[in-house]
C-alpha cells in the first residue's frame, strides 16, 4: 500500500501512471462520479456550439421576423 502523504499528484502522477481521480458514489452506488478535466476538444465542441446558436439567434430571430408590417 502507498501512503496518501507520498503518493504523487497532477501532472506527475499522470505521468508516473497513478490514478489520481477519486470515484465519488451517489445514491447508494447507483450513480458513479470521477473528478477529472474537461478534454479540448469538448470545449471546441462547446464553443463552436455557443457560435452558431449565436448566428441563429441574430439571422433567424433578428429583425421583425417574417409577415410583420415594418
């Protein structure tokens, strides 16, 4: 067994190979969570989504919209 005070963390224990996320059980273990990062390539997913919904709101919804007098 390893003790917590010697056991590396953040960039070294990934690089050492230890597993530095804790695995968190709700509702009596039905529901599993791991404390982890969020990978580039979601944030690029979620900022190229926020983009467009952005586009859609001003093009689609902008203006007086379609059969308005104006």
């Amino acid at each position: 067994m390893t003790d917590s005070k010697t056991t590396p963390t953040g960039h070294k224990a990934e690089i050492e190979g230890h597993e530095t996320h804790e695995l968190h059980e709700y509702a009596g273990g039905l529901i599993k969570a791991r404390l982890g990062i969020i990978p580039v390539w979601l944030l690029v997913v979620y900022f190229v989504l926020f983009i467009w919904a952005c586009y859609y709101i001003v093009h689609y919804w902008g203006g007086l919209g379609p059969g308005r007098i104006g």
